[in-house]
C-alpha cells in the first residue's frame, strides 16, 4: 500500500512542476512574437514597385510598369432588385367596432383583418386610437396578435382586449402598423 501511495505522490509533483513550466513558455512565446521584425509598407513597395495599400497611388520603377500589374476589369454595376413590399402594406383592417368591458374601463375591439399579400403573415401589431366625442385624442394602445393570416385571405377577431381605455373615449380607430411575413 506503502508503494502505491509514494507512486501516485511521485506522479502529482511531476504533474504540478509540468504544469509550473506552462506559463514560462507561454511568456517566452509572447516576447519572442512581440520582437520579431515585420516588413513594413516601404520594404514591399521598395521589393515591387508597388504601394502595398490600394488606396496609394501607383509608384512605378524609372517610369515603366512591373510585369505583374494588369489594367483594371471594366466591371459593370449589379443588376439592381427591387426591394419586396413589406408585409404591412398588404394588411388593412375593415368592419371595426369596439365597446367597453370590465367595468368600463377595458376596451373590446371587434375588427375584420384582410391580407391582400401573396404570402401568409404572422405577429401582426395593431395600433387602436381613443378619443372622445368632439375628436380630441385620448389614449392610444396597441396589442400584437400572435397568429397568422393566410394569404389573400381575411380572419375577424371577435371582442379582442387591446388595453384599459380612459372612461371619456367614445370613438376608437384601429389600423396594422407591423406584420412578420411567413
């Protein structure tokens, strides 16, 4: 038992004084990095004739090009793409009601949404405006509806709560300000 211990002791210390060298070596890496000379911008234009960065302008040798250098390519412009509508611009809200609930002071809105979009549409954000009898603005409020409208389709949302409403709105205008495209 005696012999395994001294063993397994023996094998710890050289463990310990391999892992004691790796930071040595590790500073030695650095240094020796850190002193290593590296070519500069003058000793490559010097070796070819030309500056080493393309925003330079070119130096030549007694006046003639080096072989190496090619006339630039007559490269043409990309084609451009035409950007895709975002998907809010096919949405549009149509039939919209609203009444109060929870005692009043919630708002129950009851709208019909049409996707006129060659795509589905997803986590769309609705915008509701409240204001009172004479048109002042009130309260604005908005709720995003985690489901999805198929495209060239529409869904009726019955009664849905979009917020607590001030208890002098009397009109309420909804419209889709954001919509994710599936």
């Amino acid at each position: 038992m005696s012999a395994a211990g001294s063993w397994l002791g023996n094998s710890n210390l050289r463990i310990r004084a391999r892992l004691a060298v790796l930071p040595a070596i590790a500073l030695a890496g650095f240094v020796g990095w850190i002193l290593l000379p590296q070519a500069s911008d003058a000793e490559s234009v010097a070796a070819t004739g030309v500056a080493a960065s393309p925003a330079q302008s070119l130096e030549f040798n007694e006046g003639a090009l080096p072989a190496t250098t090619t006339p630039p390519l007559d490269i043409s412009p990309p084609a451009t793409i035409e950007a895709a509508k975002p998907p809010i611009d096919g949405l549009r809200i149509s039939a919209q009601s609203w009444r109060r609930g929870g005692l009043g002071s919630k708002a129950l809105v009851t709208f019909t949404l049409r996707n006129a979009n060659d795509y589905a549409v997803k986590d769309i954000e609705v915008a509701c405006a409240f204001a009172r009898r004479d048109g002042s603005h009130l309260t604005d409020r908005r709720r995003v509806i985690a489901d999805t409208v198929n495209k060239k389709s529409r869904k009726r949302y019955a009664r849905m709560l979009v917020g607590f409403v001030n208890v002098n709105a009397s009109k309420a205008t909804c419209t889709p300000v954001a919509a994710s495209r599936i």
